[in-house]
C-alpha cells in the first residue's frame, strides 16, 4: 500500500458519509499578523484589542475569513484533492468568533453526490464545521466541487442532490456572546457610514487595486495548510492549461473582503456566507478591484444596537470596479470578473 | 454622498486641525517576527528577551521603527492619499517602548499649510503623536508632504510654515523607564564598539546589500495599514509616470537600518528622528546599501552607562556604499541616493 | 579599525576555540505561523496545542528545523562569512522541544582544522549548541565548511580532521520529557501509516512539487538571521558565478521536510541529524520534489509506544520524484539532486 495520499476519487464518496478532516491547528497572534501582512485589513474590531473591549469581547478576534481558511483548509486532502473546479458555497454561518490560542479542527459530510453525463467526473457536495477546542462552532458552510473519477465505469451507489438555502435568515445569524455596540467609535473605526446610511440596491466602488504576488498566495495558502497542488507547482502548472500557478479562491475573497473596508469600514464581522462563485482563475500579476452592492437590509430580532447587511462582493481582475461589471450584453460572466460572493455581514446602527 | 474615501485635498485643511486617525493597532509578536523576517534585524535588544531583560526592561521591546511605521500609517488615508510627495520629517521623538500586546492609535494636529505658486498643490505640515493604551506617547514627529488641490481656484484661508527643529536635544531625549547597561553584553550584541569607540565625522560602510522584491515592500506597507496606492496597485502604477510600482520611504528606512548593524551594532535603540528625506524612488529589483556618518556625539544628562550619537543614514540603490556617495559634483543630489536620514541612537558607554 | 564585520578567514581559527556567537533570539508563535506560511508544514504535533497536550506537552513545540534554522543562523558572522561551500552535517541531536517564549543562543567550539593543497582555502570544523534561556540544549551538531583564507601565505598552527559519527544511535535520541503516544489520533495526524508499518529499505515518493520564490527564500532566511551574503544581494550575484542568489541550504531541507508529510505524517519529530550535504545549489523558480528511505528502523530503549526511523530525505529541483533520483550510472551526484539528507525521526508504534 502506498503511504502516500493520492486523495478521494468521486467514487470513492458516499452520501452520508463522515469526515474528520487531519491537521487540528492552533490559530495564534503570529496568523494575524500574516493576515494583515497579506490583506491589509483595516477592521478596527479585527485591528484592535482595545476596540473589541470597547464592544464587550475580551480580546480581538481573529479575521472571519482566516477562521474559514483555516477550516476550509483541512478539507482539501479530503475532498478536493483531485478536484477539477470548486463550483460554489451555501448556508455558511460563523459561530463563536476564534481567538488567538484557539485550536480549531474540521469535519464533514457528503451531503450530495451527482455524477456528470460524462462520467469522468461528480459533483460532491460536503457540509463542513469547523469548532474550537471546546467543541463550538466556528464556521459552517456547504461547498460543492467537481471531482474526477479513479475509473469511468465504477458504478455510483446512491446521488441526491441537497436542497441548498438561498441565503442565512436574520434569525440564524450569531452575533458573538456580550457584543454590543453602544461604545462604538466609528472615528476610530475609519468611517461614517452605519447600518442606517445604507440602501438596498446600493451599490459601492471600493476604488483600490492590489497586485497579486507569487510569493504572497503561496505564502496565504500554505498558511492555511491548503494543499492542492496546482498552487504550488510551477514545474507541472506551466505545463497545463494555464501554465502558470493558479490562485487558490479564498486569496481573492480576503482580498476583495480588505479592498471593501473604503465603503464598507463599518462592516466589522462577516456573519454569514450566502453563495458564492469563482467566475474566473486568477494569477499572479493580476490586480484585484472590488465593488459591493447591497443585495438586503436585515434587523437582527432583538438587536437595536446592529443591523446586517446582505452584499454581494464582486472582485475583477485588471479593470477598475467602477463600471460595476458582473455579466456580458449576452448575459453570460464578464470575463474580468472573478468572484461573485454573497456574505452578509454586522454594522452599527445609529442610537 | 459617496461611501468611499477619497482622502483630503490642499483645501481641506486647517491651521490646528486636529485629526484622529483611523484604526487602532494591538501590535503583537507576530509583527515582530514578520519584522525580522522582512528586515533581519539583529539587534539583541529586540530580538532577545533575556536580552531586554538584562537591560532591566520586562521584555523585548518591538523594533521602533516598526513602531514610526504604525504610527505613520494610520495617518496616511486622512493627509496624504493625494500627496505628490513625502517631504520630509523632523523633530521626531520616541517615547515609551512599545511592547507586544500594545495598542497604538496616532493623532495629529496640523502645524503648517503653505500653497505652491502653481495653486496646482500645496505643502502640509503635521504633527503626528503615537500613543499606546494608556496614553502614553511612543512617537512624536513632523512630516510634510506635498498634496494636491481638488480645485486650483480654492481659496486658502491662512498660511504658516512652522519653525522645526534642527536635532532633538539631548536632554529631550527618552530613555526607557528602568533601563541601565550595567550589564550590557557587548559578544551577545555581536559588536566590540561602545560609545567611547565612536567620533564625530566617522564614517562607516555598512558593506552588505538587499535585494527588494515585490511581495516584500507590499507585505511590510500592509502590516503598517499604509495605504498608498502607488505601492500595490500595478495595473495603474504600470501607465504611470515610473511604470512600477514605488515603495514606501519607510521600507527603505528599515533596510537601511537593518544593514547598519554591521558597523552599529551597539546602537540598540532609536531615540529620534531628526530629519530625513526620500531623495530619490526606489523599485522592486533595487538593491538597497548604506553608509552612516557620526554627526554628533551626546552625553545624555545624568547618565554614564548610556550616550547618544546623532548619525546620518545614508542609503543607496544598486551600487556599494564604499564611496560614501552623498552630492554630485554639482552639488545636486547623486541619482543613486535614496536616504539621507538624520537619527539619533542610544549606545552602551565603557564604564 | 573598521567597525564592520569582515568575518573570520581560515587563518583566524583555533583547534578547541570557543565561539559564544551574538543575537540571543526569542521564538515566538510568530516565527511558528511564518514557518507554516514559507513550508505548510502539516505535522499536527507542532500545529496544534490541543495535539501536543494529547502527547503530553504543555504547547505544541516549535517545529525542530526552526530551531536548528535560529541555532545555525546565530553561527554564519563568526564560521561562514567567508564560506566557499558549506560541506556537510554530523552528529546532530534535538535536545528538549523549543517552545515559543524561549530565547536560543548558540555557542561553537572549532573540533577541526584542514588546509587545502592550494592554500588558498581550509575546512572548518564546528560542533555548535543551541541552548535555551534555562540552559538546556535544544540542539546540538557538527558541520563543516570550506572557509577562504586571507592570505595564502598564512601558516596553520594545528589541523586536525576530527572523527565524525556515522549516525546517532537509538540509546542517545532524546525523547522530550513527559512525552507519551498512548492517546495518538492518527486521523487527526492525517496518516494511518505508524512506525511498525514501515521497512527498512522502502522508498516513499512525497509526490508534491513546491515552487521557491525569492521573497519566501530570502524572509526565511533573515528570520533565522543568517546573514550569508550570497542570499540576498542580486546586484553583487548577477555578476557572480551564478548570475543569481543562491539558496541558503536549509530553505530546501524545511520545504523537503514539509513534502515528506505525504507519505511520513506521522513523523512527528525529528530527533537527530546524523549527515547532510546539499549537493548542488538552488535558485528561486525551481520546483523542489522529495523522495525518502527508510535506512534503518530504531527501537527505543524502554519505549513501546514510539519507535524511530532513520531516513534518507532526498530533494530534487524540477524533476518529480518518483524515479528515486540519486545517481548518474557513472556513480556521481545526479544533477537534479540538490539535498541528501541523513536524519532520524520518532513515529508512534502500534499499541
């Protein structure tokens, strides 16, 4: 038997099936730095111990999206090792908000298994949780990836494909335990724009372009013990189709997440991950533009203090975002648009 | 009203302005290590808590110039993201050491405003102050940068170019709570040369040269939440008048620094900027060396194990500091400087 | 006399000289989370507390190759600086776990002394000991380098070519105190492959390939503030023998390390260094691919639960791995062998 992984082929998925993914890995002060290294971010919650103080946590969180790296990591020698596409999420929620110290670990289940016509290749669909130490929830989501078979003709047991939610109701939302916002100093915070200046429909140009560097999504995506070889290997890649290294997704949505911090500097915490699409790969060299349109204005039940925001973030690759591109006249993806993502997130409201 | 910031123009300020800056910053160990690894700095005194501690510091104080850099970033979105150029610094003082777990939030007060004759653009004089969270000060200096005017027919309503200070006097200047040399461990420190060893218009080549990349300078100017865009954006940058992106001032600084240690070694702790000058622009490719000149030597009142030496840091692109390389014959600036930087170092006496 | 470093020439060592080398250094969960962003390292032991704590530690220990980087690093002013090659590694042993918050400092003694016939070079033995602030030694090895001389002419008071050790043996690999595998989790480890499955003279190909770029190679290298020239200055390299920087030898054996997860995941500490040499040199933009043997498998005295092996960790640059890549037919170094690499590693044994 090989020691070596080669990873799941389709048929190797069963509905129903568990995963407990490898790699239990503690998230520390040193991964935070790395964050802001990588991304930028200016969220003052994220920033600032003294400003997550002010809003009744005991220390700064870590990125939301850094949780979900880490937990997305762990799922790739799993799931999407002999991946061809990672088509899309749905129904992602973050629970208790991880602190530097937290050691998070990974699990899933196939909930959905569809073989494609050609039957070179299905679709897995996997819900996968990640939880800290102490067994919380930290963030949950579905994904579905289009995964090669090991052999055309193995026979596939049983596929369904899972009824998958439009978006998280207001009501599932988690607003992290002793958060409030009645200290909330939005100078500090960087902008003037609360839950209350916003509109549905409203759609925001963040303006900013930020070129992507080798070393740098190599770098992010070791960091969060990502495996899948094509980010790695210049050697095979530029022998393959692109010939050149492709940028794992979850690089352009923390870019695309930082470049909206100028329209969206209050958007403090991501709460939920409704949907989500990368349109097209990117690569090094590229420069990453951002627009935000906010698709919902949500009250969270019970909550005077904050709101939610539903938005869809659209990140496109050598073009300014102010034109707001998406779709071509013909009604198909914009080929400078490389991720459509629908999150929502936390804001202040006014008193 | 658009939600996104397009920064201050010429116009928008005022004589005494004062500005609180975005975007508080817990500094941690992870910065500290992204430090190193961007700078190699070997200075005992940060690198080594047994170290601080043989000093009588509790810790491994963060390197002051990753300090400036915070404490200058968070002032870039509110003065400078219409510069045209970063002038010069002067005046500038270090306070209180800043330890890992501090938060450091910067205000200003603007002290000059003086239009050029074009009316296209006008000169900016502000006094920054870093202060952790306790409100003690960690940096306190001048900049000045040139920004543009939104409209050239704006009127100014009062000018003034503010008296600055030549040096910062030595019985201004801050020497940590609670540290002496008595102990000092000048083979640990990797340098034989105190103090005493040292004499004004020395000068030292620093011998050692750094290749810039890309990845490298954005990383750093990241992690200080500097957000010029000149520096990451090379879809714009790339039609722009260098066709590359530029690199932050401060990136220099730091190298420049960093090489110094051989031939400075015992120069454990910055206490001031006096003055300083981005003489010429610098790109990824660029390899940065330096050379220093003792301006002046400072007993600092009061102390025998401790004095001061007052140095300029020179630094230059793709040619060896040998030469001391400062004016052309003409007297203009030699093209392959980068810095000419005025500072002002603590360093051991011989008891 | 100049205040830089020049470093010692051959002429310049003793046999028995004492070196204690400068820049005392204090790990930290930053350097933990950079060394997981340069090699994605996936070893749970050292990636999770919760993990560690299982085994029973207090924390998830510092990956050992850090260490050795930061204790080697520490030697380069003092016995390379003026390297030609730097030949080879003995004897190495890892003594207790490096845990973020220790301060390392390394001392050497000069164990060996060999001018070569054309007196222009020497051989340089070193034995060198990490220790941390306590004392206690972290690591502990033997290497040698081919030093310049200053002048040819310069006569070599005693030589000695000391005797080396072949491997460490069992009886003297240290297991860290406390340390105990009966509640191993080899899912989380991400391998089902334990000690008692693997056979001496079984060859593992690692399969992945991972790409260098100049800014990893170069951050690691001033994180360990090795401050070898040839790492960093493309000005001075471009018009060297290689027309680039070349990279520091233990960049290759950590990425090696890190591919060797996939097939060896349970490899979860390395406890000698027993011979290395880097065979030949490596530039940025080559693809690095690993093989490994399984020379001999250890019995622990007095252990049930753990055993060792000793491996052979072969390294190629652009070429996969799977041909077992060592030799040419005429019995030289195979041109794409860059790293062969003689170590030792504890596994859990089956209960």
């Amino acid at each position: 038997m090989s020691k070596t992984n080669s990873g799941n082929f389709f048929e190797d998925f069963r509905l129903g099936q568990e995963i407990r993914h490898a790699t239990p890995r503690t998230v520390t002060e040193g991964d935070v730095a790395l964050y802001t290294a990588l991304y930028g971010s200016r969220f003052a919650f994220t920033s600032s111990a003294e400003f997550a103080r002010s809003l009744g946590l005991a220390q700064a969180p870590v990125d939301d999206l850094a949780a979900f790296h880490v937990v997305f990591g762990k799922t790739v020698p799993d799931v999407s090792l002999n991946a061809v596409a990672n088509l899309g999420y749905a129904g992602g929620r973050f629970g208790v908000p991880v602190m530097a110290g937290d050691t998070l670990t990974t699990n899933s289940v196939v909930i959905g298994l569809k073989e494609n016509s050609n039957r070179q290749t299905g679709v897995v669909y996997v819900r996968s949780t990640g939880t800290n130490q102490t067994g919380e929830m930290v963030v949950d989501y579905v994904r579905w990836v289009m995964v090669r078979k090991r052999d055309a003709a193995a026979a596939i047991a049983e596929e369904k494909v899972p009824d998958l939610p439009g978006s998280v109701a207001a009501a599932d939302l988690v607003v992290p335990a002793g958060l409030h916002a009645a200290r909330y100093d939005a100078v500090l915070a960087g902008s003037p724009h609360l839950w209350d200046d916003y509109a549905a429909g409203e759609r925001i140009d963040h303006v900013d372009g930020t070129t992507i560097e080798e070393a740098e999504h190599m770098m992010a995506t070791r960091l969060w013990q990502n495996t899948a070889k094509v980010h790695f290997n210049q050697h095979t890649e530029g022998q393959g189709r692109f010939g050149r290294r492709l940028i794992y997704g979850g690089h352009i949505i923390s870019i695309a997440r930082a470049l909206s911090f100028n329209g969206l500097g209050n958007a403090f915490k991501i709460a939920a991950i409704n949907g989500g699409r990368h349109v097209n790969p990117t690569f090094a060299g590229d420069t990453i533009y951002a627009w935000s349109e906010v698709l919902e204005k949500l009250e969270i039940p019970g909550r005077g203090d904050i709101g939610a925001l539903r938005l869809r973030l659209v990140a496109l690759k050598n073009q300014p975002a102010g034109a707001f591109t998406l779709k071509t006249p013909e009604g198909k993806d914009d080929p400078a648009v490389v991720l459509d993502f629908d999150y929502t997130v936390l804001m202040p409201r006014r008193a």
